[in-house]
C-alpha cells in the first residue's frame, strides 16, 4: 500500500496503459486536517460506462478460478459481485468511459446514495437498486460499511464509514 501519494488525482480518469500493472493497488491518504481520518483508494477500471458517478457504489467482478476481484468494476447489482467501494464525490456528474481508470474508495469516511431508508448505525451494502446503498435488500458478496446517520428514504446521501473488509484494504 502507498501512502498519501496518488497515481491520479481525485475526479481525474486516464486511459493511459501505464497504470495497467498497479491496477487493484491500494493508497492510503491521511487528512492532513484530521477531520476525515485516514482515506483508502483502490486504482480500478470501468468496465462500462458510468454515468453521474459521483457517491455511487461499486462491484468488482471476481475472477472464475481464483474469486478474487478482478479491480474492473461498474454498478450493477450482479449478486455474484464483490461490493467494496464508493466512488468519490470528487468525480461528480461527469461519466467515466468504459475501459477509464479512476480511484474508487474503499475505507473510511465517505458518502453513498441511499436506495430505500436506511437506519443509522448498521451495515449497509450494494442494493438491488444499481449504485445505490441499502441496509436490507443487499446483493453481492461483503458489506460496505456501517452508515453513520439515517435516511428517510431512497436518493439521499448518507455519510458512512467504508470498512474495506471485501477489498481487503
């Protein structure tokens, strides 16, 4: 793991085949204020375009042999799925072309789209709904995090705590 040295910087893509061989590789960023603790990013790759991508979840294929994630990620609901990482507010509403690399969030403070209501202080996960959290109807291997206030209902940002658990960061 890296620390505090990123290959991109947040909300930027690249296309750029250098970046192939520490595809899946994690960096840790401390906030040099404190207030958002310690931040970890994976390097993916999308794997089909991602339109308004900005607090979005997202699943990394896994591999047919080995089950391990396969770091090329999108935000379907595919059950057989590892649901690790948040994409950044940083990227905003700009899309993010298939085959782009870009840093998804896989630890610490962060905010996802709520899908339904969610409680605070529970684990959370990809929903059934495509880039969105839920506390009940979660598809995909691993959990999310823990959510760190409520939601009233479906489309709401939500501060959570990324645990990294499912990426193993």
């Amino acid at each position: 793991m890296s620390f505090n040295t990123l290959p991109l910087k947040l909300g930027q893509v690249s296309t750029s085949a250098s970046l192939a061989g520490i595809l899946g590789q994690a960096f840790r960023v401390d906030d040099p204020d404190g207030v958002l603790g310690t931040r970890v990013f994976v390097l993916v790759k999308a794997g089909a375009s991602l339109s308004s991508p900005s607090r979005k979840t997202v699943v990394s294929a896994l591999d047919a042999t080995s089950k391990q994630p396969t770091w090329v990620v999108d935000t379907s609901t595919t059950a057989s799925a590892s649901c690790a990482m948040v994409i950044p507010t940083d990227y905003g509403s700009t899309t993010i072309a298939s085959g782009a690399y870009f840093l998804a969030q896989a630890k610490g403070v962060a905010e996802v789209i709520s899908a339904a209501a969610i409680a605070a202080g529970v684990a959370i996960g990809c929903s059934t709904t495509a880039g969105k959290c839920d506390d009940a109807s979660i598809v995909g291997a691993g959990i999310l995090g823990n959510s760190l206030e409520s939601a009233a209902g479906a489309d709401e940002n939500v501060a959570v705590i990324l645990t990294g658990g499912s990426v193993g960061v």
